[in-house]
C-alpha cells in the first residue's frame, strides 16, 4: 500500500486498512502496543489523538513505514490532487 498523507483525517482509513490486511483485531494490536483496545479504537476513529511515537509505533506493529519527504520531490499526477493547486497550503 502506497499512500499520500496530507491531513490527518486520512490516517483514519489508512490505518483501519492496514490493521485489517494484517488480519489483526484491534485487542491483538493493543496487545502489541501495551494499550486498551479502546485505545486503538480511539486511535484509529481520532488519529489526531496520536502524538508522533505513538504512530510510529502503530505503524511499525502494521508493518508500515512513514516517509516524510519535500513536495517538491514528489511528482503530484492531476488525478490524485485534482482541487488543490502544488502551491496552495493544505490546512
């Protein structure tokens, strides 16, 4: 899975997804990580709730990796940004 991250609530789906493809259930992850479960249901329904290491570490149990790298290195196609323009902030 390859996948833009631009705003936070697209964590969300990414991380449901990549929990699920991993057949894992949310206890089995928060097992992983030493929370609740509730914990991971929070994380994956509010990612703004996660701070940096705790994604990280979500990330590592799913078996994904964060890249964070200059736009202008990133080759944006028109379909996967059709209503926002390279130069116009994202917030």
């Amino acid at each position: 899975m390859k996948q833009l991250l631009s705003v936070i609530d697209q964590a969300s789906p990414i991380l449901q997804a990549a929990r699920k493809s991993t057949r894992l259930s949310q206890t089995e992850l928060a097992r992983q990580l030493g929370v609740s479960q509730s914990r991971i249901s929070s994380m994956e329904l509010d990612p703004g709730s996660i701070n940096l290491a705790q994604l990280l570490a979500m990330c590592s149990a799913l078996n994904l990796e964060l890249w964070v790298q200059s736009k202008e290195n990133h080759v944006h196609r028109a379909d996967d940004r059709k209503s926002t323009s390279l130069n116009e902030p994202e917030w």
